[in-house]
C-alpha cells in the first residue's frame, strides 16, 4: 500500500503489485473520509430497522496521511456517557418541513457559543410500553363506582366450544356468571400510576449506586412514551375516556416533581428527569372537513406530552428557571393508540401548526369483545408550557435552558421526522433558545435509543 501512494519501499515481489484497475480504485478509496459512513448510525427509518444517512455531522478538515495500522475495533459506547469535543453541526435549512403559512411569534436567540464542554450522562429505563396488561381488577357485586361487563371468561369458553363442535363434550357443563363487576376508572388509574411512580423511583435509586450522577456535570434520566399509560382497550366508552384525561395528567405532573425532591443537587448533583409521556383522548364535535363542512360526529383529540422536572434550585436570581415544563408531541402516529389507519379525509389545519396536514388517524378500540372505532386528529392542539413552583404558567414555551451553557430539547417519536426541533420553525419557536450545536434526545415507546 505504502508503494501504492509512492510513501515507502518497492515490493519484494512482483505479486505483490495490484493490478493497474484494482490501483485506481485504491487511490481513489484513499481519500474518502470515513466519519460520514460512521454518522449514517445515527437515524432509522419508520421501521426502526434500517440504517439511514440523510444527514451527517462530520465536517471535513485537511486531508492528513494516516501512517499508522490501526489495529483495535471501534469502540462504540452507550449510555452514561461523556462528551469531550464540542461538535460542530451543519447549517440546516429551516423551511424543508413545513409548507403553508405559519404565524411564529417567538424566534429563539441563536445557539450560545462554545463553552467549555460538560460531561454528560444519560440513563435510560428500557420499558416496553406496548406489551403492558390489563390489571383493572374484578370487585363483588355492588361495589361502589363498580361497572358490570360480559364476563370474559364466559365468552372465551362459548367461543372455545364453538370451535370444538362436537368434541367439545363436557365444556357445556361448567358454569360461568354470563357479567362481572369490575373496578371504577378512577382507582385503577390511580393504582396503576401508583405502581409506575414505585418502578421509576426504583430504577433511579438502582442506576444512581450503579453509577453515581455526581460523576457527571449533568445527568439526565429517561422514561419511554406512553409510560404512564394502561391499555387504552381497558376503556369502556367515551366516557371514561374523558374522565380519565385530567386524572392522568394531573397525577403524573405531581409524580415526576415528587420522583425530582427525593434526589437533592446536593447529594446527587444536577438531574433532569425526563420521565416518559401519558397520553389522553378528549372528544370533540368542533372538527371540520377541509371543504368547511362539520363532521357531524364525535372525533377525538389526542395529548401525549412530557413533564420535565430537575433538581436545579428555583431561587437563582442570576440564573431563574421554571420548577417543571410540558413538551407535547405533535404527531400522532398510527401505532399509538392500537392498530391504525390515516383516512384519505383531511381535517381543516390545525391554529397550532399551520401547513401540517391533518388527515383522520382511525383506531379500533376492543372493548368487551366489541371493536369500537374511534377517529383522532392527527395534529395535536397540545403546547408547549413552563409552571413555578405553585403550577403558576410562566410562558407557553418550553424552556430548554435550565441547565447553564446545556440547551437541551426531546423529539418524542414520530416527530423526529416530521416536527423536529431543529428544523421545524413553528417547533423551534416553542423553544426558549434554539437548538444547534445543543442536546438532542428521541424518547420512543421501549425507549432504547
């Protein structure tokens, strides 16, 4: 190879000499940069299965002869993990995304210039959202709050037998209630919450002796999507549906900032908890088609958001922040709420993100047995939103920098390439400082990534 490129000694051997083809491949293969291969690891495509390379951050630096054989493999090394070398991003246009016209209020000041570089961790608790279980509970009859259901036993054994026909014999015999009482909405929620909050709280305190957060300048900790939720086919109608949403929401703000107080800066150093989503169904009769016409039937309206909470002391008059912020997803996927579909019938825009088409996503929720088909908009209404310490709003914008000379922002699934924010403009304005050269993190439903 050295002969090759004219760097060293003549072959001992004339076999030794590739051929005059296999020469010029070399010599060109020689001068491409290898950094921009190793970048295409860095994204996947709707499957999650193959590698893409849409966009690298490698930025060519003077061509230098390499004289020394590399020997070892590539390391490539998971979280936690350290950041030594500020990275330089690429210029990324802003308009690429979204097409119609878009009223932004707020414009983030640009990115900070580099500092000295923060070591970094990340801990992230692997949970597979979608393979959650019903745990709504059976109750004696006459429980308070309790709702009679078709017993499900019964039914799998009437459709046991009716697949058996005549072999079934002795199945006819066994005696079974045809209803059941099970467990008001409200108390399995409030369990189930219950239960999240303990295995949260578990996972961090195993992580932190593990590996100490003081090890790092900062420390982020990560739940996947949808975390906080129960099969939504645990719903029996709209109803409980509606009941369930405020419940939810309000639940799971006061969990992530009770999870936050049990782990002082002081003893831990600075932590902020991005603990996963919950995400809700509200139904509306407002929708209108694109031709202007009503509905004319219940759609629903889907909030899916994030409730970020640190550690960082609130009374820092040189440096304020907010005691927690919402992040909202803005997509809704078609996997998010069972087994979907988009309609090829298009809603108006929605005010919160012009130029975002806006079709139907139509689900079939399983609830006693019964598919019920339901239509959600595939454009959330949710906003970004920044509390004090007593839940007071501060801003409609998500404030990404708590941590000082560390902006930091989360793409929550499908929105990593459809509302990302680092190109999307109505994105980038719910954004306290804008994102380039910053902390990135995709939270998706095992939360693996």
């Amino acid at each position: 190879m050295k002969d090759i490129f004219e760097t060293g000694r003549k072959p001992a051997r004339d076999a030794d000499q590739p051929s005059p083809m296999r020469r010029r491949i070399l010599k060109a293969c020689a001068y491409l940069p290898t950094a921009p291969l190793l970048a295409m690891l860095g994204g996947c495509d709707d499957n999650s299965s193959a590698l893409v390379g849409d966009t690298s951050t490698f930025t060519p630096g003077q061509e230098q002869t390499i004289e020394a054989e590399i020997t070892r493999r590539l390391n490539l090394r998971i979280p936690p993990f350290s950041t030594t070398d500020p990275v330089k991003l690429p210029e990324k246009k802003l308009d690429t995304l979204t097409t119609g016209s878009v009223e932004v209020t707020h414009v983030p000041d640009k990115a900070p210039a580099p500092s000295k570089p923060k070591k970094v961790g990340i801990y992230c608790l692997e949970y597979d959202s979608f393979t959650q279980i019903s745990t709504r509970r059976e109750v004696p009859e006459g429980t308070p709050g309790s709702v009679k259901v078709t017993n499900p036993a019964k039914a799998a054994l009437v459709e046991e037998a009716a697949k058996l026909g005549e072999s079934a014999f002795g199945i006819g015999s066994i005696s079974l209630p045809d209803t059941i009482s099970i467990e008001d909405i409200e108390t399995y929620l409030k369990r189930a919450l219950d239960n999240r909050f303990a295995l949260l709280y578990r996972a961090m305190v195993t992580a932190f002796q593990k590996h100490p957060p003081k090890e790092f300048d900062v420390s982020f900790f990560t739940a996947p999507e949808f975390y906080w939720n129960v099969p939504f086919n645990d719903f029996l109608d709209g109803n409980e549906l509606q009941a369930a949403a405020d419940l939810c929401q309000k639940t799971v703000t006061s969990n992530a900032r009770t999870l936050i107080a049990k782990f002082p800066v002081s003893q831990y150093g600075t932590i902020v908890l991005l603990p996963g989503t919950i995400a809700t169904l509200k139904p509306t009769k407002e929708a209108v088609k694109q031709d202007g016409t009503p509905v004319g039937e219940t759609t629903y309206l889907a909030s899916n958001h994030l409730t970020c909470t640190h550690n960082l002391p609130l009374d820092d008059t040189k440096y304020p922040r907010p005691a927690y912020m919402i992040w909202p997803k803005r997509m809704v996927s078609h996997i998010d709420f069972g087994f979907c579909g988009y309609s090829e019938d298009g809603l108006l825009p929605n005010p919160a993100h012009l130029g975002m088409d806006n079709p139907f996503v139509t689900c079939a929720l399983t609830t006693e047995g019964k598919q019920v088909p339901i239509m959600i908009e595939h454009v959330s209404s949710s906003r970004a939103q920044s509390f004090d310490a007593n839940g007071k709003l501060l801003s409609n914008r998500f404030n990404n920098k708590i941590v000082e000379d560390l902006p930091f922002g989360v793409d929550i699934c499908l929105d990593y390439s459809s509302a990302s924010i680092q190109l999307d403009p109505v994105r980038i304005s719910q954004l306290d400082r804008r994102m380039g050269g910053s902390l990135e993190i995709e939270l998706d439903q095992r939360n693996r990534e």
